[in-house]
C-alpha cells in the first residue's frame, strides 16, 4: 500500500465523519450548507473559532466566484484548507554540524518510536546519524532507543538510569562534534506538560545545547496523538512557552475522527506539522503533504 493509500485508509474515520453531514453536494447552496460544515469540522477537532473563521472565508470567496453550488463550495473549501495548511518555517543557515532535533512530548505519544523512525529516513539519505538517550526516566527508554540506533546503523550515546538528562545532551553534542556526525536525534522523558519541574528540566537541555552551538537546537518537534483532540493544542502552549516549536509530529491518526488536529495545529501556532503517523510500521511515519491531508480528510480535490 502505497504512503497516500495508507493516510486515506488511515483518515476514514474522520472523512467519514465530514460525509455525514455534507454528503449531499448536489444541492443549491444554502445557509444549512455553512452550518454544517462548520459543525462538521469542530467534530472533527479543527475548532470552534479556527472552524468558524474557515467557513468565513469560504462565504466571503464563494460570493466572488459567484457559485450557487454546495459541490462548487465543498470543492473550493478544500482548496482553501490546503493552502491554509501550506505553513513555512524555514531555518536559519545550516550552521556547524551536527544539525540538532530535540523531541518532545507527553508520555505515550510515541517519541521514542518517530525518533527510530526520522534516524532511518535520515541514515537513507546517507548522513551520519547519533541518537541521545536523555530519557533516563522511563524504565527501558534507553534500550528502546538503543535498539533503534542499532537496527538503523546509527551512534548511541547514553548513561544510567536517572542520570541528569542535560548532562547526556552534552556528552552527546561532544562527541557528536569529535565524529563528524551530521545529525543528532535527542530523546527526551516523557513529562506531562503542567509539571513546573520537568520544564524547567527541558530549558536546561536547551541552555546546555546552546552553549555548544548557539543554532541548536537547529528544530524542536513536539510528537502530539491524534486521538488526544483538543487536549493537543494545550499540551503545545505549555512546550512552546518553554521551548519555542518549529514543527509538529503528529502520531496514530489511523485511529481517531477527530484528524483536524493538525489543521488547528498549524493555524494556532503558525508552526507546521512535519509528519504525521497512520501505523505502527516503520514506514507508516510519513511527510506531511497538506493537499493529501486534505484530501484524505475531505475527499478529492479537483484541479
């Protein structure tokens, strides 16, 4: 199955969910049409403010195109949302290796998972991979990621259980730098985003990151579950105050209705969604392509 394939299969719920109540496409255009759509798209986690400005500005081009046509309307939103999502966020020059991610996240959003995941996509490309276990919380964290550093080639720095986590950034920074590596992928514990002490923490792996290389890190992707809803967007206003983010990983969209997510994502933050997961596979870990978001979520779009 191909990676469009997956992320269709993969967004039934929440296509399916938007079907429901604007399926009839047919019809003249009417204000049941707006009302509608805007339901629909709160249902599935866009949100009510994001969702209500969207249906705003679809009125606002359907009366200059003139359309009198739910299809033509429909056809347009999802022109619209694709364009919405098209969110840059280009970095500074590429500064002195290594190129620097930090991942970021609550706990059981599949950190450790994406990291494995980005340390292969990478090592395809012929860099020099390090991956930095500064999860020394979670029981078995570090030999989770020691697995996926083995099983994709990849340097491995790591210390015992409990260690201070910014203490594993800077061995990890150092020898990064003494082996040419090219890019360093940094596990971070899990931390529940209201918890002063394990922000404060994060800072710190910042600060000493910094130290090191004043551009690093280079991106901060905070790993967000689709299924989580609206609880996603709080969870990023707590990271992005102590951490500013350049993208977000958004995991097990496969499972949920509620796929605007990312949608309300990008808008509330201006940051844009990197890649998304629709599967456990390795392979399921995909680029974020705003038209085949949208379609996936809305159906086709018509050139």
């Amino acid at each position: 199955m191909g990676l469009f394939s997956r992320l269709f299969e993969g967004m039934s719920k929440t296509r399916n969910k938007i079907a429901e109540v604007v399926e009839d496409t047919g019809k003249e255009l009417s204000e049941e049409f707006y009302e509608n759509l805007e339901d629909a798209l709160i249902s599935a986690d866009v949100g009510g403010e994001l969702s209500a400005s969207l249906v705003k500005k679809l009125r606002s081009e359907v009366i200059s195109l003139d359309y009198k046509y739910t299809k033509d309307a429909f056809g347009l939103f999802k022109k619209i949302l694709a364009r919405e999502l098209l969110v840059k966020n280009p970095p500074d020059d590429f500064p002195p290796k290594p190129w620097t991610v930090l991942v970021i996240g609550v706990n059981g959003v599949g950190k450790t998972t994406t990291i494995g995941k980005l340390a292969k996509e990478f090592r395809e490309e012929g860099k020099k991979v390090m991956l930095a276990a500064a999860d020394t919380f979670r029981a078995g964290a570090i030999e989770q990621l020691k697995v996926w550093a083995e099983r994709s080639g990849c340097d491995f720095v790591s210390q015992h259980e409990g260690a201070d986590p910014a203490s594993v950034v800077f061995d990890a920074m150092t020898a990064a730098k003494n082996r040419d590596v090219d890019v360093l992928l940094i596990d971070t514990a899990g931390r529940l985003h209201n918890k002063t002490n394990l922000m404060l923490e994060l800072e710190k792996i910042v600060r000493v990151l910094k130290k090191a290389n004043a551009y690093t890190p280079n991106e901060v992707l905070l790993v967000v579950d689709a299924t989580t809803g609206q609880n996603a967007i709080n969870q990023a206003k707590f990271f992005n105050e102590a951490v500013p983010l350049t993208g977000f990983v958004i995991t097990k969209l496969d499972g949920t209705a509620k796929g605007g997510i990312a949608v309300n994502l990008t808008k509330t933050f201006n940051v844009p969604v990197q890649k998304i997961g629709v599967g456990e596979k390795i392979e399921d870990l995909q680029n974020f392509v705003p038209k085949d978001y949208v379609e996936a979520m809305l159906g086709e779009i018509e050139s």
